[in-house]
C-alpha cells in the first residue's frame, strides 16, 4: 500500500465563534486541531489512506487533544513525539465575512520546531511512499533540519515529495528571507501545490502563467494550482494542463480547504497503479473534480479535521451534482 507521511506542524487553531469579527476584538474562541500537515494527514487518512505524521508536541492537553483528533481520523501517531522542552503551538484565527482568515500564532519555539533531525534515524520509506511538507516548520530550527533529512531520504528511497508551501506571512519578521527559504526548497519536491494567493510573493513574478513557469526548477515535474472557489488547475512538466471549474457551495469557514484539497489529491495518487506524474498525465481532470469535491465540502462547516468529510460523503456530494 502507497504510504503518506506529511511533516511539519501539528497545532491548535483557536477559531472565532463569530465571522466579520477583527482579531483583537473577537470575543471567543473554538479549539480546533490544525496545522497544515496535521490537517493532510488526516485528510487522506479519513478518505480511507494510512498517513504518517511526523511532528513533536508538548507534554500538555493541546498535545493530548491532538493525538486523540489524529487517532480518531485515523492517521499513524508513531513517529509523534512529545517533548517537555516545550509547548505544543497554538494559532488564534479571526474570519471576515467571507471565511477568510487573519491569524496570530503563539510558538516561541513551539515543540514542533524542537523535532531533531535524528528523529527521522529509525524511519524506513519506500519507493511507493510519498513525503508532503509546508513551510511554516521551515523557519530556522531543528526542524528545518530534519524536513532536509526526511527529503533526503525520501529521495534516496525512489518516493515521490510534494511542497505545499502554505505561506503565512505573519510567521516571518523577514519577508525576504521567508521568500528565499521557500524557493530553496522547490528545486528538491517532484510536485508543488500553490495557491492563487501566494504564487507571486513565492515567484516575485506578477505574471501568474510566467510565474508558474519558474516554479518548474531542479526535481519539479507538476505544478498543482487553486484558485478558492474558482477551483484548480494541474501543470505538467511538458505543459500539458488540466483544469477543473470547482463547486459552489455556502462557505463558513475555509480554514484547511487547501490541505484537505491536496490530501484528495494524494489520495488519489495512492489509489493508482501508475506512478504520480503518470496518474496526473491520465487522469488530471478527475483528480482535480474529487479534490476540488472535498476542498467545496471542506468549506461549508466550521474548522480544519472536523469538517473533513469521508468517501462516501463525497460520492454522494458529487453524485448529486450529476
Ligand atoms: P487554505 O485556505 O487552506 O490556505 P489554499 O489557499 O491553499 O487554502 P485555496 O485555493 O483557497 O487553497 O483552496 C483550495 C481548494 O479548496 C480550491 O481549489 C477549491 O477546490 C476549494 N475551495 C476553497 N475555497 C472554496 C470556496 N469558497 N468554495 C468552494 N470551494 C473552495
């Protein structure tokens, strides 16, 4: 069976009880488990896959929180360490009316940032497997470390290494290095996930078909681009492209929608006999419809996990639209 493990950030998002509502003014607060990778993880793991995450968390009840959530969507919490060193992170989020999000984060170093590259020592990967990572972890740390150790291997092995960067500015003091790290990792993944909303400051190029283009540097085969309600795109290497006009749906929230579209994605990928370039090449189009499915589904109900639905779910979303 085709593995994922995604590496990174494993948090709490504190997510307002009411929309339209600036951060310093939003009166309360849902705890919801988050963190791109966390969310992916579960994301695949819940359409049916086996997920790995690779993370570190405090010893606290944020940490006992999330390893409950991941264990109930059913991701593989053996490679999640905890740490006294540290607290587990937290992200406290505000939502205009659109379900677009402005986010305040508390790690200082959070755990997550204290995962030794020697953490990856006892992990065995597979020609089969496929390594998802973000850049919020690749800030300076042990952790930046240790995604280099985790690429390496992957590399090694024959898997397949997919970059979502996932930008949170909010994250770095300086841009320009945030910019700079981002794109030294490109040049290392086989596929790139980006949004319509970070592809320039990513590229520091305006043009959005031009700055695709460069995104096709050292490993990069695929380039998988979303537009938030005006769905998706897949890029190949050889500018074959495929697009899919995503789904209308009543947006609450659209915290995770991008995770939970790229863990459709990768699940899809698990799911085929081919390779993943091949299986995007064949079938990229209805790729993108059942990713674009679960990223619409992902929208309408409040938070990251909890609002991820299964397969049937999503037969019976996209069923009912034919
Ligand atoms: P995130 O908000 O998690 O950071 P992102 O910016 O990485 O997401 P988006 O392009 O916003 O990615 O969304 C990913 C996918 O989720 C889209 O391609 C689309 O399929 C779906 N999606 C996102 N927002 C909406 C929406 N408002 N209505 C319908 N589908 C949506």
């Amino acid at each position: 069976m085709k593995r994922l493990f995604t590496m990174g950030e494993a948090l709490i998002d504190f997510i307002p009880e009411e929309k339209g509502t600036k951060l310093k003014d939003v009166g309360g607060f849902e705890p919801q488990v988050g963190g791109a990778p966390a969310n992916v993880a579960a994301t695949h793991a819940i359409l049916g896959g086996e997920s790995f995450l690779l993370t570190q968390l405090g010893v606290d009840a944020f940490g006992d929180k999330i390893l409950d959530t991941l264990e109930g969507a059913g991701v593989k919490t053996e490679y999640i360490t905890r740490t006294q060193q540290a607290n587990t992170g937290l992200a406290f989020v505000s939502l205009d009316d659109t379900g677009n999000r402005d986010f305040s984060f508390y790690r200082n170093p959070s755990a997550d940032l204290l995962y030794h590259p020697s953490q990856i020592d006892g992990i065995e990967f597979s020609a089969d497997d496929i390594l998802h990572f973000c850049s919020v972890d690749l800030v300076e740390s042990d952790m930046k470390l240790a995604h280099e150790a985790a690429i390496g291997k992957m590399k090694t092995a024959g898997g397949t290494i997919i970059f979502d960067p996932n930008i949170r500015l909010p994250l770095w003091e300086d841009k320009a290095a945030y910019q700079e790290t981002v794109q030294s990792f490109i040049p290392m993944a086989d596929i790139i996930k980006v949004s319509d909303e970070e592809i320039r400051f990513i590229t520091g190029i305006e043009d959005e078909k031009k700055a695709i283009s460069a995104l096709f540097t050292g490993n990069v085969k695929v380039v998988i681009f979303t537009k938030g309600p005006d769905g998706s795109e897949v890029i190949l290497k050889d500018n074959t492209m495929f697009s899919h006009p995503g789904y209308t749906v009543l947006t609450v929230d659209t915290t995770g929608a991008g995770d939970a579209f790229i863990g459709a994605v990768i699940h899809k990928l698990t799911e085929s006999g081919s390779s993943p370039y091949s299986t995007l090449a064949e079938t990229g189009r209805e790729v993108l419809g059942f990713a674009n499915a679960v990223g619409a589904m992902t929208t309408m109900k409040k938070g990251a996990i909890s609002s991820i639905p299964d397969k049937h779910e999503v037969e019976t979303f996209m069923g009912g639209l034919q």
